[in-house]
C-alpha cells in the first residue's frame, strides 16, 4: 500500500543511511499508523533509524532542525492536526509546514514531510497505512526522504 497517485519511488542503496524520525503525539490511532509504516519501510529499506517524541505537530521543526545537526541523513517528520472550530488549525498547519521547509533548505538535510492536515479524522485513518486505510503516508515520508538523501 502506498499512496493514490504516489509514485514507485526508487530507495536502493538506502541502507547505508541514518534516518531520524520525529513523530508527534496528538491523536494517537492515526499517528501510530503512521509511525508503524515508516518503520516498516525503514526495515525494508535496511536503514539504521531513531524514534524521536515530541508533544504535537507545532513542536516538529525545532527538533527535526537539531537532528538534522546532529549527523543524521535525513529526517522524516510525522503529524496529524484535524481541523477544529477555531483557526488554531491554520496556525499549527502553516508553523509546521514552513517550519520544516526552512529546516530542509537551511541545513540541506531532506526532511520527509509526513503531516497530515485533514478536516476529520476519518480522512486521517484513510491516510495513515492502517489495515482498511487507502494511503500510507508514513511509508511515502520515508521513500521521499530518502531518496532524496540519495541524491544529494
Ligand atoms: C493544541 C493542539 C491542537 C488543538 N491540535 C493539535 C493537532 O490536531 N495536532 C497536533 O499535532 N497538535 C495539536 N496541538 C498541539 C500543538 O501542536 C502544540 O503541541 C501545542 O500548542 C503546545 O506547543
């Protein structure tokens, strides 16, 4: 299971990489789901990888900007924020979004986007890799980065 429209995405000589995987913590099914693809797809790839914790999505860019300092090969950056009734949403969504962008481009580490930014749960679940889910976003974070660490 990968993703509707994601492409076979290329990772051999993945598995002389370091890749750190920093996951948040909010909405617990959903993020499990994710956190078990990309270990999964780490594993398949024979990437040595860290599990790192971080309390919810805003808190994402500061630490994937430390392990990207830290001599990783790339990061791979997981999260989920529904949208709720206050525009707290957008400001989480755009903090981590350009957050993790400005970590990519200031550092040159890839950092695969795994952030999940659904109206409901349910669009989240389908996205998550879980049994009965149509996507697995977790897996697709890791191929993106890295390949693109290959590339680089
Ligand atoms: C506060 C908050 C809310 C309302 N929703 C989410 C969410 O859907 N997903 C997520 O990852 N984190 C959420 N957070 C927590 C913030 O990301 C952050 O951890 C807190 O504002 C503390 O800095």
């Amino acid at each position: 299971m990968s993703g509707a429209g994601a492409p076979a995405i290329a990772v051999e000589g993945g598995a002389d990489l370091k890749v750190a995987v920093v996951a948040a913590q909010w909405h617990t099914q959903v993020m499990d789901g994710l956190v078990a693809g990309a270990e999964k797809a780490l594993a398949e790839i024979g990437a040595a990888h860290d599990l790192i914790r971080v309390p919810g999505s805003f808190e994402l860019p500061v630490v994937a900007r430390a392990l990207a300092g830290a001599g990783y090969d790339a990061v791979v950056a997981l999260g989920v924020v529904i949208r709720g009734g206050t525009p707290h949403f957008e400001y989480v969504c755009a903090a981590a979004t350009d957050g993790l962008n400005r970590v990519a481009l200031d550092t040159g580490t890839p950092i695969g986007f795994g952030l999940l930014t659904c109206d409901t749960e349910e669009q989240a679940l389908e996205r998550a890799g879980l049994a009965g889910s149509r996507e697995d976003k977790g897996r697709e974070a890791v191929e993106a980065a890295v390949a693109t660490a290959l590339v680089l």
